[in-house]
C-alpha cells in the first residue's frame, strides 16, 4: 500500500509541532557534519574521485534543506539566529554547486552537438591496461562546424569550471565557511526555537508555502506549454542581448518554490518516502534549467569575435536545440503538475 502524505490544509490531519522541525533541523546538520568530514577525507575541494564528488553533493543537499526550512519555518525560529544563518548557507550551496554545473553543461552540449551531427551519443568503449576507457569521438563524425563549436564549448565551459574549482577551494578554507560549519555544528544539538514553536502546529506554514508555489505555477503560460513546441521561446535566438531569455524567469523561480515546498513536506512526513509526482515535476524543472543555461551558453560562445561562420551556425543549431529542450521540459512539468494537482483533489 503506498504511504500516505500528510495533507498540510487537511484540518483533520494529525497535528505536527515545532518539535518535528527541530528534529529535521538537527537530522540535517548532522548529515552536513558527517559529509564535511567525509569531504576532508577524501581531499576536500582538491579531491576528484567519487567519494569526494558524492560528499561535496551531501553538503549542498543538507545546507538546501536547512535553508530552506528556516524560511518556511522562520516564524518559529530566533529571527537573529535565523536570517545570518540563511544566506550563508545559501552562498556554501551555490558555490559549491558551479563547478558541477558547468560540468553538467559541457557534456550535456557535446553530446547534443554528436546527437545533431549524426554521431553516435556516447563515445565507444575500448579495453586499455586497467580497464576499459572512453575512446576519443572520431572528429570524421563531426561536421567542420560542429567540430569546431565543440573544442570553443570545451575551452570555455573547462575555464569556468577550474575558476569555479578554485573559488569552492578558496571558500572551504575561509573564516566564512568555517563559520558556517561552527553553527551547523550547533545546530547538530541545539535548535533556537521560539518559546512557543514547541507545541505550535507547523501546518499552516507548510500550506502557506505550497500555495506561494500554486501561485506562482497558477501565473506561468501552462496553455503555451501544453504544446510540445513553442515558436514564441525561439524569438529571441542568439540576438545581440546577452540577458536571460525573459521567458524563463518564472520557471527557475517556480522551481525554487517547489523546492521549499518539498521540504517542508519532507518537515511533516518524517519517514515518509517522497512523493513521486513531486519528484517529477521537480525532475522536470531541473531539466529545464539545464536546457536553458546549456542554451544561453551557447549563445555566448556564438558572439565569440570572429569566430568562422560553420562554427557560429553550428552554434546557432546547439542552441535552438537546447530551447526545444526547453519547451520539452515544461511540457513535461505541465503534465506532471496537472496529475498531481488532480490526485490530490
């Protein structure tokens, strides 16, 4: 039988106190201890191997979560304690995700620009002494253009990536960071919560949270996205103007809110596995924001000073990919979103 989620507006479901958040609260910053720890054994932000990459992935795991329950729940909360500690967590988590990132982004255009070219997705595996490896893509696969996007993407994405790779360095090894670690450490065993948030029932903040992200799901173009293809999210293209594309704002942000709701389903259903529909539509909108950077990214490399024009057309076709992408990841969310909202009726 599937577990049952605890409905935050149901006025008959059982009561869920500031007790429970601070449970969660000290659950997570003992996961952020012990993924440090682990992080420093395998060589902190100089280690590459996976035990390191899977701590540092810990880490922003724990820092999202606590942040983020301390603003659903931050009525319950020492406000002082509270909004210092929110925004520091915030930096650790998104400094440590950018070499990831851009990671994520290289392969995730190499692969395409292999796709849109006729080659073979994944490289083909070859046995060397050790093991087997990743033979190098036949370059005869690629057209003179895709070929040459390919190595301006990898110059620029693996620069971004060793500046990203040196500025987590320089934030693991700073006052700030260990200042961070010092209050999660105290978290680990001591939650400021205000006198009353001990027998305060956490529902209401948890429903208020989901109806922000209702809100916010309520004033996107659902109708434009129910259509697998969207000519409006191409108008833009690789124009001259380097700002986000203005469709997509709403999206990220209602990823964000999706988030924060999540979380604070995971304050309520302690123990309860997580709602797959959920964890869906949230599927969706992380695919949609990969889209969207990976597109943006290869605008950037298209305005790149004389660059051939087989390699800007190239580019030029990367891109609009990445946009159907886009369109596809937010068709995907509509459909998500709408069984959810319905199976919840």
């Amino acid at each position: 039988m599937a577990q049952q989620h605890l409905d935050p507006t149901d006025p008959t479901a059982e009561v869920v106190t500031g007790d429970a958040l601070a449970g969660y609260l000290r659950t997570h910053a003992t996961e952020f201890l012990r993924a440090l720890r682990l992080h420093r054994e395998t060589g902190g932000a100089t280690g590459s191997g996976e035990e390191s990459v899977d701590a540092a992935r810990a880490l922003r795991r724990s820092a999202r979560r606590i942040s983020g329950s301390l603003h659903t729940y931050r009525p319950l909360l020492d406000p002082a304690w509270s909004e210092s500690m929110r925004p520091e967590l915030a930096w650790l988590s998104g400094t440590l995700a950018l070499e990831h990132a851009y990671e994520a982004r290289l392969e995730r255009l190499l692969q395409a620009l292999h796709r849109l070219s006729g080659a073979a997705a994944f490289p083909e595996q070859v046995t060397v002494p050790g093991g087997p490896v990743a033979a190098p893509p036949e370059r005869g696969n690629l057209t003179v253009g895709a070929a040459k996007a390919g190595a301006l993407l990898d110059r620029q994405l693996t620069l971004a990536r060793t500046r990203a790779h040196s500025t987590a360095l320089q934030a693991l090894g700073s006052s700030r960071f260990h200042a961070v670690a010092d209050k999660v450490a105290v978290l680990a065993s001591e939650v400021p919560l205000t006198p009353t948030a001990p027998t305060t029932d956490l529902r209401p903040l948890a429903g208020a949270a989901r109806e922000r992200l209702t809100d916010a799901i309520t004033a996107l173009p659902l109708l434009t996205a129910g259509h697998p293809y969207n000519a409006e999210a191409l108008i833009h293209g690789l124009s001259p103007d380097p700002s986000p594309h203005p469709q997509d704002g709403p999206w990220h942000q209602v990823r964000l809110l999706l988030r924060l709701h999540r979380y604070a389903r995971e304050v309520l259903d302690a123990g309860t596995p997580v709602d797959v529909r959920l964890l869906a539509a949230g599927q969706a909108l992380n695919r949609h924001r990969d889209a969207s950077e990976a597109a943006a990214a290869a605008a950037q490399a298209a305005r790149t000073p004389r660059i051939a024009p087989a390699t800007a057309y190239a580019l030029g076709v990367l891109h609009a990919d990445q946009r159907h992408e886009v369109e596809a990841a937010r068709f995907a969310f509509q459909r998500a979103w709408q069984r959810e909202a319905v199976e919840t009726v």
